[in-house]
C-alpha cells in the first residue's frame, strides 16, 4: 500500500531536514513505499533560518508546502501562550482548523510528526490519523527531547529509545505502532556519566552523547517504521489501544551498519 504522508515539522533544529531528506531519498528509490502529499510548518520563510533550509529542501522535493505561522497567528488574535499541562489555549483548535482545510486538499492516509514543535488538538488528529516521533522508550519521559534527555540523566538510566505514536489528545502517551532502543551505558559513555556526577541542566558532554546516539538513529527509525507499516508488518492502531506496538530495534541497528 502506498502511504500518502502529510509530513509535519517546524524545523527548529537540523534533524527535521535530515528526516525529510531520507524519506524522500528512499522514496526516490524505491525503498519506501510511500509519497509525501504535502509538508505542515508552523513557521514561516524568514522566521527561522533551520526552517527556511527545510522548506527549501521540500520545494527542491517538489513537495507542497503548508506554511503558516503560529506565532504570527496568536499574535493576531490576541491569543495566550499555551501550556500543554494546563490545557491548550483557544485559538490553538482554530489554528488547527486552518491548517486541516489546506491539509485534506493532498487526501493523506496519515500525518507523520518528525520535529513539530506544536502539540495538535483534536482537530487534526481526530480527522487524520497522526504519528509522532518521540525520543523515548514506550514508557519513557515525555516533553521535548531536550526534557528527555535531562529526565534520562536524572534517573540514571542504562538504556533510552524512540517510538513512533498514534496522536491523542494525551500528550506523548497516544497508542505505540513501533518502537526501538539503545544502550546509554558502556566504553562510549561511562567516561561521560562518572563525569557528569550530576544533572545541572547544562548541556554537558553526556547530554550530546545522548542525544547522538538517539538523533542518529531516527532517520532509519523512521524508514523502517515506515515501511513496517507499509507492508502491514506493523498495524496503525486505534487511539484507545494498548499494547507495546512493534519492536524493530534489530532492523535499525541493521539500518545504521550498513550507513
């Protein structure tokens, strides 16, 4: 089945391009079988410089772009900035709503989250089936990578990982479809972790390390998610599902051998 993606991404940082780029290469040759309809960015050209290289990269795709800016957006409607934990202000369901309209125009079977730094209503991701990409175990922390990576410090952890998740309206605990880990521990980083004694919340050189190992592995995270699910060897469950979702740990460490 070819899977018609609508691929969301702020691009804040240089990972979403990376994501962007091997999807689409793999596409181009035939690995993956999938197209991407349309790319979402709450930002717009000129906002952010990582941003405009990823919109760049999806114009160059020939792939649509949706851009509009959610900053710009709250602005004019005099709107709040929202908290997820307290609940997401108003004008976020209506945003969502502007977004939807241009999105159902590409007809994608689901919406993939690779770097969208905004978390979206019911709106969206009870019209579409989403996925999001986050940087954890299954029953991992939740938040920004920059948050995991901190929670993954303070706990001491031996070992992290990413899962791809059915959207809810829960933040980060939507329903797992595929899931992989990597240790944390060993000669790459005990040197690290005995000198890191405690988590500042700096960015120490444990926290890089971190974020390397997982960062480096997402975009064939991704592919092989992607194809999993392509090939029905992974299942896009209902939003009320439980379970642990498909392991493909084997597979992407396969992946990143032969990269």
């Amino acid at each position: 089945m070819t899977l018609r993606i609508a691929w969301f991404a702020t691009a804040k940082g240089t990972s979403s391009r990376k994501l962007l780029n091997a999807a689409q290469s793999a596409i181009d040759a035939g690995r993956l079988d999938a197209e991407i309809v349309c790319v979402v960015c709450n930002r717009e050209r000129g906002q952010w410089a990582n941003t405009d290289a990823f919109l760049d990269d999806a114009e160059q795709a020939g792939i649509p772009i949706i851009a509009s800016s959610s900053g710009e957006w709250r602005k004019r409607v005099h709107g709040a900035i929202s908290d997820p934990s307290a609940g997401l202000a108003s004008w976020r369901r209506d945003f969502d709503d502007h977004l939807y309209e241009r999105i159902q125009e590409h007809a994608p079977d689901l919406g993939l989250l690779a770097g969208y730094m905004l978390v979206i209503t019911d709106v969206i991701c009870e019209r579409l089936p989403c996925l999001n990409l986050h940087p954890a175990l299954p029953d991992g922390p939740i938040g920004t990578w920059q948050q995991v990576i901190h929670e993954l410090i303070r706990e001491r952890a031996e070992r992290s990982g990413m899962v791809l998740q059915r959207v809810t309206t829960e933040l980060d605990r939507g329903p797992t479809v595929t899931w992989a880990q990597y240790p944390i521990r060993g000669p790459a980083f005990d040197a690290l972790w005995e000198a890191h004694e405690v988590d500042s919340e700096l960015e120490t050189p444990l926290f890089h390390a971190i974020r390397e190992a997982g960062a480096s592995r997402e975009p064939n995270f991704i592919l092989q998610s992607l194809e999993s699910l392509a090939g029905g060897a992974a299942q896009l469950p209902d939003t009320d599902a439980r379970g642990v979702g498909t392991e493909i740990t084997a597979q992407v460490e396969q992946a990143m051998e032969l990269t």
